[in-house]
C-alpha cells in the first residue's frame, strides 16, 4: 500500500453519523483517524427520528426527546392509518456531537471549521491546510465535495424545511405523518412529538412552485382551521437529502463513499441516519482489515456487502419514489398511498 510515512491512515470528510461512526470504528483498533469537519460544529439539520429497525447504539439517554410507539398516516382527505413500531426522536446537533465526542475518545483527532477543497494521491487539502491519508472516506453528505472531486455526477435531492413547534397539542408516543399533493408536493410533512406540547413540524418536497418553507408555512395556517399546529414556530431549520437511490460505485481505489454522499437514505421517507451509521461501521471494518493487510483492493469488500444488506430496499424505495412522483393529484395520492407508504402492506407486495 501506498503512503506509509502518511500523517494518518484514515483521513474522513465530514463529522454527520456516517463519519464519526466510521472514524470511531477504525480509530478503535489503534490506527490514526483524521475527521476533516466543514462546520465550527455538528450541525446538520434533521428531524432526528429514528427507527429502531436496526440495533444502533444511542450514544447517551440525554439526546432522546422523545419515544415513539405508533406512526399515524394521513390520506390527503384525512383518513389515517396506525401502525405500531418502535423509534425515538433525537435532538440532531446534540446526537452527532455525542458521536463526534466517541470518535474522539477512540483516538481520532477532529479538524472543525476544515472543509475538505481537494484531494490527490498523497491525501488531501482543506480550508488552512493539507494531510497525507492513505484511505480516504468521503462522508461529506449529500451535496459530498468528494464525490464531485472525484468527478460523480450531482444526486437528485428533496428539500426540506422544519420548525420545532412549542404550546401545540401533539398526539403521545405517535408520529404523524401527512400526505397532500397541494401542502407537500412530491414529499409529505412529519410531526414528531419532542414533549406534551412541542414537536417538530416539518416537510420534505420534491416539486413545486415554492420554496419548501413556504409551503409548510402555508400547511401550519391551514391546519389552524382544524385546532391544530396554533403554536409558536420556534428553531427553523433548512436542508435537503438523496433522493436518487444509492450510487453504483462506492468505491473508487482509496476513497470510500459512505451515508447521503454514496445516497444511502430512503427516496420515499427520506431516513437516512441508521443506514449512515450502519454503512459506517460496515467501511470502518473493512478499512482495519485493508490496513492489516496492507491491500486496499479488499476495499472493494464494503460495497459489495454495501449492496448485500441495502441494495433491494433501497432499490425498492426508488421504485416508490417514481411511482410518487407520477402521482400528480390528490386523487391518485387518496389510491396508490397504500403501495406507496412503508407503513402499508401493499407497501411489500
Ligand atoms: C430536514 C431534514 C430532516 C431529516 N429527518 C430525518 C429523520 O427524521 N430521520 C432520518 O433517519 N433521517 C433524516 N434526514 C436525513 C438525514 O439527516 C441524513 O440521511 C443523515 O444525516 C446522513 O448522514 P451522513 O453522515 O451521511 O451525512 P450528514 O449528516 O449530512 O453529515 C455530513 C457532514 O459533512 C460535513 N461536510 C459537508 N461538506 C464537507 C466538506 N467539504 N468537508 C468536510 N465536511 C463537510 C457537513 O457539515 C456534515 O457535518 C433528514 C434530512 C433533512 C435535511
């Protein structure tokens, strides 16, 4: 391999889950980890619930808001349909900086204020800077520098807007989640409960004729007819996530794609957190066993195991995702909702 007298064996561009787990993993095992972060902090902006569909491991009590037993779904003409399952609500800045903080326990040193701007064959140049690395990974987001250092195209993306909403009537332990063709074009709006009175209220689109926040702001007005959401908008947030499905190479010699950057969050729901975290530990295994014996085409092994676990749904989910998107009205969103929606069984038919 390439580059033993490198300042790091690991040089990792983006401090969000899939980054501090995969540094937090490789820096375990006693090789030197270098986390470049764009940010002065964690900061990516997220809804922060999770599924407890895989055994991910909550970095502390403290950042749980809330638990959730039941997502409730809305048909655009208000009918719903419950369904019991198992997650909680995690005050995002809070969860990535604990995750940082473990990565940093295990040894790996953290760059903040440090983006990434370029990469070569000896490593790579950030803001005030350059390090050598051999195995570079690219945990950048969505928007990843590094996939276009690498010359990848743009990944299609949803736009989202969310404020948390404090002094409104929330439903216990329940997610909601709404469909409209009019308030949430090509997406749906969530209310995640963080308290009795408070919750994140927010909205995923990928069409439209406005800017997201308009439309939620437009949703939140509308609903004040109904009694709900007549509260104070407090800590708004903007962002986007992968809606593409995930990318055909992963892998490119020494540089790894991993989480939003390699388009590891669902299409039609948008989750994203547990296959970042989950991906990561996938990479930071497979990058001991390349370091151990000094061959990086065993690289290759995380997509390949990559594929395994996440290719079907994934590639289900971007079945769904077309399939939404050619539902134009809220008649047919009222139809094919059920086919639609993770919740439903005709989801997994
Ligand atoms: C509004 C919103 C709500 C969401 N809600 C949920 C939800 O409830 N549940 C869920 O599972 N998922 C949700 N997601 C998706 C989820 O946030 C992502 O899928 C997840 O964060 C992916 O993790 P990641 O580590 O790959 O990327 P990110 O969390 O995006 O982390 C990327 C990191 O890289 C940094 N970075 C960017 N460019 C550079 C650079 N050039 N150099 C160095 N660092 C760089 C960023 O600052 C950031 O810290 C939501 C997304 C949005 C936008």
């Amino acid at each position: 391999m390439n580059g033993h007298t490198a300042d790091y064996d690991v040089i990792v561009a983006g401090a969000g889950p899939a980054g501090s787990v995969t540094a937090k993993t490789v820096a375990n095992e006693g090789y030197r980890v270098l986390v470049l972060e764009k940010n002065t902090a964690c900061r990516s902006p997220c809804a922060g619930y999770i599924s407890r569909t895989i055994n991910i491991e909550v970095p502390g009590e403290s950042v749980i808001q809330s638990k959730i037993t039941r997502m409730r779904t809305y048909f655009p003409d208000l009918s719903f349909h419950d369904f019991q399952l198992n997650g909680f609500v995690v005050d995002r800045p809070l969860f990535d900086m604990e995750l940082a903080r473990k990565a940093v326990e295990s040894g790996a040193d953290i760059k903040w204020n440090s983006p990434l701007v370029g990469m070569g064959a000896e490593g790579v140049r950030f803001r005030d800077g350059k390090s050598s690395g051999k195995i570079i990974v690219g945990t950048d987001g969505v928007f990843s520098k590094t996939a276009a250092l690498l010359g990848l195209g743009k990944q299609r993306f949803a736009t989202c807007a969310q404020y948390h909403m404090k002094g409104i009537h929330t439903l216990s332990q329940t997610s909601e989640i709404f469909f409209d063709a009019l308030c949430a074009p090509g997406g749906y709006i969530w209310v995640y409960p963080t308290g009795a009175d408070s919750a994140k209220v927010g909205l995923g689109i990928t069409k439209g004729r406005i800017s997201p926040r308009g439309y939620l702001d437009s949703f939140i007005s509308k609903s004040h007819a109904s009694g709900r959401f007549c509260g104070e908008k407090k800590e708004y947030i903007t962002g986007a996530l992968p809606v593409g499905g995930l990318r055909e190479k992963l892998v490119f010699n020494n540089v790894l794609l991993v989480g939003d950057s390699a388009g590891m969050a669902d299409p039609v729901t948008g989750a994203g957190i547990n296959n970042a975290m989950l991906a990561g530990e996938i990479a930071g295994k497979t990058i001991i066993k390349a370091l151990e014996k000094d061959d990086l085409t065993i690289l290759l092994e995380y997509e390949t195991q990559i594929k395994k676990l996440l290719g079907k749904p994934l590639a289900r989910a971007l079945e769904k995702r077309k399939q939404m998107d050619a539902c134009c009205n809220n008649e047919q969103l009222q139809e094919h909702l059920p086919e639609l929606w993770v919740t439903f069984k005709k989801y997994w038919l």
